[in-house]
C-alpha cells in the first residue's frame, strides 16, 4: 500500500515509503524527525506547519506528503548555516519575535519567501505575508518589528 | 536589590536581557510535547459526543479492538469501576456530582468523550474510532445559564439542581446610598461572552504506566501541575507520590491547560490496558475548541447605579449569573476570584453583587486569561461608561472623578483586598498623549458632521497576581487551601556551575531568562553563567501545592522564591569562602576573575571559584570541618505569601498580592455600510510596578492585547439552540491574525509595589483591557443612535441587528436614568 518518493529536504535526499494518506507535515515530523515544523489547527488557518516547497511558503497540514515527490523542501531547521544563525532568525531573537516560539518557525519561513521576492516590504505587504500565520502570544506588534529587522539585515544579502 | 559587594551599578534585573530560551526555539530545536517519541508508544484517540445533552444507551468497542493493530479501548463504564470520580471544589449539593473522565451514564455537552481507542499510529486510532457504535438517548439540553437556573432539565441528578454556587457580596450601606443618590441609573441586562484564549498548541499527554514500579509518568504540557496531581492521585488512587509530571516547552496556555488533567487521567488509564506501553495524545484544534475549556461565560442582571449630582458613584447592586458549562471542575472557584477586583479601580464604598453559577450543556469552562475578573471588570466599565454617557459627563473626566486616587495606595477595598500601589489619573494621561486624544476629538466632530460613526473609548483595568488561596473557603469552608507558594532550588553543582530549578511551568514568558536575571543580581555574575531548567519536573522536589503558572504571579511568587534559594546559596558559599580564605565572612567578595565566577578575601586578595568551592562539597569532603557538615551548597527555598484566611461569613480579606493595571484608549469606526468595526487608532500603558525585563513585559502587553481584540470583536464561542458548536474550528473561531490587529502605541509607567522583594507586580494576563476599552468606544461611537453595547462581543452582524434592525441592544429598553 506504501508509496515510495523521494524529496530533499533541507539540502538532504530522502527515499521514503509513505502511506498515501500521509500528510506532509507527518512525513517531515514523524519520518524525518523534524519537529521544529508544527502543527496547530485543521483547517488551513494557522501556518505552524508552513515550509517552504520548491522556495515557496505552504502548510504542510494541507499537503499530501506524495505531492512532494521529487521536491525540494525547507524547514526550520535548514534556515541556520554552520551553525550560524540565519538573519531572520537573528532578527526574531533580537527583536523579542517571539515567546512560547511554537509559531515562530513558520512565521520565519514565510517572512523568508516574502523577502526572497520583496527586499524592502512595507507594512502592509508584511501583514499579508504573514496572515496566514496564526500567533497566540505576541499580537503580531514584535514580530512585524522582526520582520523589518530582518529585511534590514538581509539588504545587503 | 543590593548584591554583597554593593556594585549596584550593573544590576541585571530591570535590563532588556535577550532571552535564554531563543536558541532552540529559534533553530526549530524546541521541545514541545508532541516532538517527544517513545519507544512502544501508542496513539489515543477519543471517541465523542455529538450530542449536548444525551442518555448513553450503550457503547460498542468490540469491532474497533479487532482492527488490526488496536491495542485496547476504553469506556466511561470501564472507568467507572476502577476510579473514583473526581474531587469537587465546590459545596453540597455539587460537591455529590459524579464527574469521570469519559462520560458513562450521560453526556452532558458536545464533544464530551465517552470512550477512548489506543492503537499502533494515529492514523489507525482515528480508523478505530470511527468503529466505536454509541447509542444516545437524546434529552433537552440547557443552553442559556438562566433558563439552567429553572432546572427545568436537570444535568446532575446527584445534585438535584443547576445552581452550583450562590453567595451575596455585600459592604458599606447600600440602602443610605441609594437614598441619598442624585441620580440611580438601571441597567437591566448585560452579558459577557464565551471565548478562549486557546493556545496555538493544543493540549498534548503522554502517559506511561509502568508495571514495574507502579508509577504514573507524564510528559505533557498541562500548565499547572501540582494542582493536576492533586486531582490525580485522588481519582486513580495513587500515591501522590507515584505520578511523576513533566513539562517542557509549551506553546502557550493562558490558563486554558490548566483542565487537561481529564485526559491525563485516561491516558494513565490506557497505558496500564495496554500493559505499561506509553500512550499519547494530541488534541486537535477542534477537540481543544469544544472540549477543553473555554472562559468563563456571563449575565448581570438588574443592576443599580447610585451616583451623586456630580456622577461619582456611590452605590452599586447587582445579579450576575456564571455560565461554567457542563462540570465545574476548576469552579466554583471563579465565584469568588472575581471579587479580587470588587471596585475595580473604583472608589465606591457600597455594594451588593449576589452571585450564582450554573451548568449548562457547553464546555466545561477553565482558568483564561483574565479568569473571572475580567468579566467583572468589564461590567464595571460599562458602569462607568453608560452612566457618564447618560449623565452628559465626559468619559475620561467620569472616570477620573470615580478612580482611587494616587495617594490613596495602599488602598483598601470594601472587600477587604488591598491594592499596593497605582496611579490610574497619571496612566490616563499618558494614554491620551499617546493616542493624540485632542487631535482625535477634533477628527471624531468632523467626521460625526459627515456622518461617520467614529468612537473614542477608555477601558482601566487591574491584573491581579498572586492569589490567597483561602478565598477558596468563601466558595466552600470545608477547603484546606489558603496562603500561596512556591519553590526553588539554586545549587553549585559539583563542577561549580550554577543551576536553577523552580516550580514554575513557562509557555513563553521567559522565566529562564528572568529567573537568571535575578540569580545574576544575587552571586554578581553574568547570566549566561546561570542555568535555569527548562520546564516542570515533579522529581524536581521544588513544587508546592501552588506550583504551575497561571494567574500572574510568577514576578512575585516565581522570582521571590529563586531570589530566596539564590540568598540562602549565597549565604552558604560566604561561609565556605570564609573558611577557605581563612578571613571573615565579610570581608568575602563575590565576583568574576580569569577562573570564572568567584569569591574573593578583600584584605589577602586570595581567591577561590566555583569549581573549587563545590569540589570541596562535593568531592573532596576531608577538609571539611564538621561544623560546616550541614553545608550543601544544593538550597531549596519554598517562598510563602504573607497572607491571613479570608473572613469566610463577610468574605472579607485580602485576596491577591500584587494590583497591575492598563489603561487602554481606542479609536473605532463602524462602518456604514458594512457595519464591520474597525480599530483607527489604539494605545496602551502598562503599570506592573518594577519591571525585571522590559521587552518581555511590552511582549506581554501586546500579546494580551491581541487577545482581548480578538475577543471583542472576532472571538466567540457559538452555541446554537440544542447545544450544537457552531466555531469548532479555527476557521469559524477566527483567531485575531495580522489583518485585524492593530499597532498598538505602547507606553508604560512604574509605580513599585510594596508587597514584593523587588516591586514587581505580576503581569501577563493583562485584565482584558481591550475587551473593555472596545465596549466603551463602540459606545462613544453609537450612543447617539440609541444603542447600548451591551454585550462584550460585537461583530458586523451584532452592530447590524443593533443599529438597522432596533432588535437588540437599545438604549431605551435597557438603560434607565432616575434624577431625583
Ligand atoms: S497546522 Fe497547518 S495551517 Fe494550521
Ligand atoms: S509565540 Fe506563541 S504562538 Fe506565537
């Protein structure tokens, strides 16, 4: 019943066997062990699960992980390099974006794909970036302020 | 604070210190409880009600056990023989009611579970549970808390009423005052809704029952631990002993998973069925919507105003009827946390609120941010706010006739409660400068020539943190609960390193971070030098009856007992350095040197560091002389309130120990054509006394305020007329996102509270200020058109049936004005 795929996820080729059903959150959680991709609802409203596939932000919740047969996939854990601290990570910490950080990695990966295509967002282009990323605790103010921050760090990127 | 050597100057408390917690959370390197795999782990799945009100006729689980790779079910029967039903808080005749978790003989509102099944994955036990055959018995449901309160249909019959809880709240002369009023103004009802703050991470269990040992062990994110095994130990008849309760990170809770223990209990259960193998669940988001606990639901009821010509109020009384679904669980304590607050920040003298409770077939209700108070608070805002509407008073100048005034802290209430410190005229002040108040009056004119719906609206509110847990004797004498605590360990460990565990359970508020700022302050040194737990740990041994995180007070009760672990190590390594240093006790340094942390002898200048000083503890004892046996450089402290038992007959004492408040202004126009609200402008000051890290206490301004925007205008929990919930999911709760919150101006004062170590208040739940602080402007903005907010909830469609269609919230019908 299994359905073999493969998918690079974070640099990294993998040759797994899902289940059909399978969704690609779960794969990138259960089979991957990647657990900094969340999961917070069940109906495509909250974005924890975001990763970014082929460069662009999705919920993984809403995925098949088949779908992603032959992708290639970004979670939170391949925003670092060498250890090193991605800039809108940096911008997240320095800019108290987070508290309890269970939204945190999906509002980072979409913060990602909006700066891949927009170097100097204004407010309202952030807002919409990010309106599908649910967060409890900030109210969204300190984020935003990180969002910014991290646009600043990355101009010269 | 003062650290040994008086180097005062690089005090870590009070800095805008980044947070220790960021790098894992940052790196998606977190370790919430749902990331945690067991070996043999097993996956629950519950099987629920999608009745309201129901007889359970019978439950068939014998096909879903023989699905290949189910491991056992379970049933509310099952249950029942091997438990014993749940502590009540509450008095006779609730105190008889039968509350198991999984419904057995009835349900009593939708989405209650009735059984579990346990399989090999997740997706196998939610194909099992679809196999469970339940039959029902439907039964009429009780939806309204008032129409429960005719017992028309009975939820307990144990209880042989709805009415869980009934006391009247009276003080001063309520009669002389209403008398001698210029005015008495009625307001005959007023609601406050249902919401939650829900978490973005829902309830998580993973229990494990080893055969072996005959221990319970939990790793999961219930936000209040020692009270859940209190409840667990009773119901499962174990040693208390015998649950270990673990936490690590946790992805907010508000309160809301304080009442996770239900589930816990049945994944113990499940586990001990399946032969010791652990079992988790995670809840769904509509599992969490439905069934784990939403906030405190409302009524007042014909409540009287007395105020005097110059609109300063002089009585109150009133009839509030709480909501708290289908099982008290947490409650009745609410009936009586409410009153921490009694006059708001109100100088009134004279009152009389007679407060009842009841069940209704909803979600049981739970601790959410805010818990009880503000619904309070929220209904003496609209007080204040009517009145000077329909005495032609200016809002802002009603409010500074009616506040405590600045010099009046410490301030005791008619209740006996003793606000610490404040300064509401000055946060008002400021609130106006932030928002441009006189610039807006001046747009709001403008506009209201052309016909534009604009309100400005203020709403003061209080935090009150640190409960006395003997108010718990108002709402039941026979409760051994009073005082409030809690602990903390600080110890060299045996390399020198410092380390720190307290009985807290953070979901964001930073503990670690702060908790080391203040260890820092104590030892002077960095806090990167210090390593604070993360999480809750039973096996800790640093918990109390109190110990968790809820109700604002970890800046009070958290900090106060770290502060005191730190002092008694510290206290514990002068002695050893004096010894060592062959010098006196005060002439022993603390300090930092190329050796890392130390202590140093003033007058030899000889040294020794951490390393050298628990080694000598720890691992190299023979040097030790006997009279420093008793030192162990391992100090538990366990911090205590200094709080009295309540006066249980006149529910009279001192309930809480620190008195934060916000003031909040908004700027809201309705729109004429859409009738959607829309924030314009919106600003917040913030008083919790000293501040130990700024950032993290503006994060918890906005994050609040966020929550109580969303609830009053995007968040609530809709029932229709049989019990059916119709926001089950985030897409019909539609929590507050990005689109609809507002920026918020922030500002801040700092009135230091006497009541704790270092002045801090505690924070975080921030009294629903904007709950409040809506309400007044959708006020300000239609008072004119006849309608009266009467109702914390507005939306576009509410504000329709208010304005277009006269059916609801009018002025004339509700609101009376007596001149005398
Ligand atoms: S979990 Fe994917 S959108 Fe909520
Ligand atoms: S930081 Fe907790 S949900 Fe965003």
């Amino acid at each position: 019943m299994n359905v073999p795929m493969k998918v690079t996820v974070n640099g990294k080729l993998h040759a797994l066997d899902v289940e059909p059903r399978m969704l690609l959150v779960e794969m990138v959680r259960e089979q991957l062990d990647l657990t900094g991709t969340h999961v917070g609802c069940d109906t495509t409203y909250c974005g924890a699960c975001t990763v970014l596939l082929n460069g662009a932000a999705v919920k993984s919740c809403t995925m098949f992980a088949v779908q992603a047969d032959g992708a290639e996939i970004t979670t939170v854990e391949g925003l670092e390099k060498d250890g090193q601290l991605h800039p809108i990570q940096k911008a997240f910490g320095d800019a108290y974006g987070l508290q309890c950080g269970y939204c945190t990695p999906g509002l980072m990966l979409s913060t990602l794909q909006l700066l891949s295509e927009n170097k100097q967002p204004d407010e309202k282009d952030m807002r919409k970036a990010i309106a599908g990323n649910t967060c409890r605790c900030t109210g969204y103010q300190n984020v935003l302020k990180a969002m910014q921050l991290a646009a600043q760090n990355m101009k010269g990127a | 604070m003062s650290s040994s050597n008086g180097k005062d100057a690089k005090n870590w408390v009070g800095q805008a210190l980044p947070r220790k917690e960021e790098n894992r959370l940052l790196r998606g390197r977190g370790r919430f409880s749902d990331d945690i795999k067991l070996r043999e782990m097993l996956y629950l799945r519950f099987v629920r009600s999608p009745y309201a009100h129901a007889k359970i006729v019978g439950v068939d689980t014998s096909t879903a056990e023989k699905l290949s790779g189910v491991a056992c079910a379970l049933t509310g029967a099952e249950i029942v023989s091997q438990t014993q039903p749940f502590i009540e808080i509450g008095p006779d005749p609730f105190a008889r009611i039968k509350d198991y978790p999984l419904a057995a003989a009835k349900v009593r509102y939708q989405g209650e579970p009735v059984a579990a099944v346990v399989a090999e994955s997740a997706a196998l036990a939610d194909d099992a549970a679809e196999l469970v055959q339940v039959e029902y018995e439907a039964l009429d449901p009780v939806i309204d808390a008032e129409e429960a309160l005719e017992n028309q249909s009975l939820l307990h019959d144990e209880a042989g009423t709805n009415l869980v809880w009934n006391g009247v709240f009276e003080y001063g002369d309520v009669a002389k005052a209403f008398k001698e009023a210029a005015h008495v103004v009625t307001i005959d009802r007023m609601h406050f809704h249902r919401f939650s703050s829900t978490p973005l991470e829902n309830n998580v269990v993973i229990a494990r029952w080893d055969p072996k040992d005959e221990r319970i062990y939990y790793q999961c994110n219930n936000s209040f631990p020692s009270f859940a095994i209190q409840f667990l130990a009773a119901h499962l008849q174990v040693h208390i002993d015998r649950i270990r309760v673990e936490t690590s990170d946790i992805g907010g809770s508000f309160g809301i998973k304080i009442t996770s223990y239900p589930q816990m209990a049945v994944c113990a259960l499940a586990s001990k069925k399946a032969g010791g193998r652990p079992v988790k669940w995670v809840e769904t988001r509509s599992e969490h919507l439905t069934s784990s606990a939403h906030g405190n639901e409302r009524i007042f009821r014909e409540t009287r105003v007395a105020l005097d010509k110059n609109g300063v109020i002089t009585a109150i009384t009133s009839r509030h009827i709480d909501d708290c679904g289908a099982y008290p669980r947490y409650e009745p304590l609410g009936c009586v946390i409410w009153s921490q607050v009694f006059p708001g920040v109100y100088r009134f003298k004279n009152a009389r609120i007679d407060f009842s409770q009841a069940v209704t077939n909803k979600c049981p209700v739970g601790p959410n941010r805010g818990y009880s108070r503000m619904q309070h608070l929220w209904f003496l805002e609209r007080i204040v706010d009517v009145c000077a509407h329909k005495l032609g008073i200016a809002p802002d100048e009603m409010r500074l006739r009616n506040y405590v005034r600045p010099e009046e802290f410490p301030y005791t209430t008619p209740n006996g409660c003793i606000y610490d410190s404040g300064n509401y005229p000055r946060m008002l002040q400021l609130a106006k400068q932030k928002i441009g108040w006189d610039d807006w009056k001046k747009k709001q004119a403008t506009a209201r020539k052309e016909g534009r719906l604009i309100g400005i609206g203020i709403g003061t509110t209080l935090d009150s943190g640190t409960n006395n847990f003997g108010q718990s004797q108002i709402v039941n004498p026979g409760l051994p609960y009073s005082g409030n605590s809690q602990g903390a360990n600080c110890k060299l460990d045996i390399y020198g390193e410092v380390v720190v565990a307290v009985g807290s359970c953070p979901q964001g508020q930073g503990h670690e971070t702060t908790a080391a700022q203040v260890v820092a302050d104590v030892l002077n040194i960095h806090p990167d030098m210090v390593t604070v737990r993360t999480g809750f740990d039973t096996e800790r041994n640093v918990h109390t009856g109190f110990s968790g995180t809820y109700a604002s007070q970890f800046a009070v009760s958290g900090l106060s007992a770290v502060h005191g672990a730190a002092q008694k190590l510290k206290a514990e390594m002068k002695r050893l350095g004096a010894f060592v240093l062959e010098t006196k006790e005060a002439d022993v340094e603390f300090g930092t040197g190329a050796q890392g942390p130390e202590l140093i002898a003033k007058s030899s200048g000889k040294s020794i560091n951490y390393w050298g000083l628990a080694n000598i503890v720890n691992a190299n004892s023979a040097s030790l002389p006997e009279e420093l046996y008793e030192l162990t450089l391992n100090c538990r402290y366990i911090w205590r309130a200094p709080f009295k038992v309540p006066d249980k007959q006149k529910k009279y004492g001192n309930l809480t120990m620190t008195y934060a408040s916000q003031l909040h202004i908004a700027v809201i126009e309705v729109e004429r054509d859409t009738f959607i609200p829309r924030i314009l402008d919106y600003a917040a000051i913030d008083d919790c006394g000293t501040v130990i890290n700024p950032p993290i206490v503006e994060g918890q301004v906005y994050g609040a305020t966020a929550h109580g925007i969303g609830a009053a205008l995007m968040e609530n929990c809709v029932y229709d007329a049989v019990g059916n919930m119709l926001t089950s999911t985030f897409s019909d709760y539609t929590p507050i996102t990005a689109m609809n919150m507002p920026h918020v101006k922030y500002g801040h004062i700092s009135t230091p509270s006497p009541h704790s170590y270092s002045g801090a208040k505690g924070m975080g739940e921030g009294g629903a200020a904007p709950v409040h602080t809506i309400s007044a402007a959708l006020q300000d903005a239609l008072f004119d058109e006849g309608v009266f907010i009467d109702d914390s909830f507005n939306n576009a469609d509410s504000l329709f049936r208010a304005l277009v269609g006269k059916e609801i919230s009018q002025m004339e019908k509700l609101v009376k004005v007596e001149k005398r």
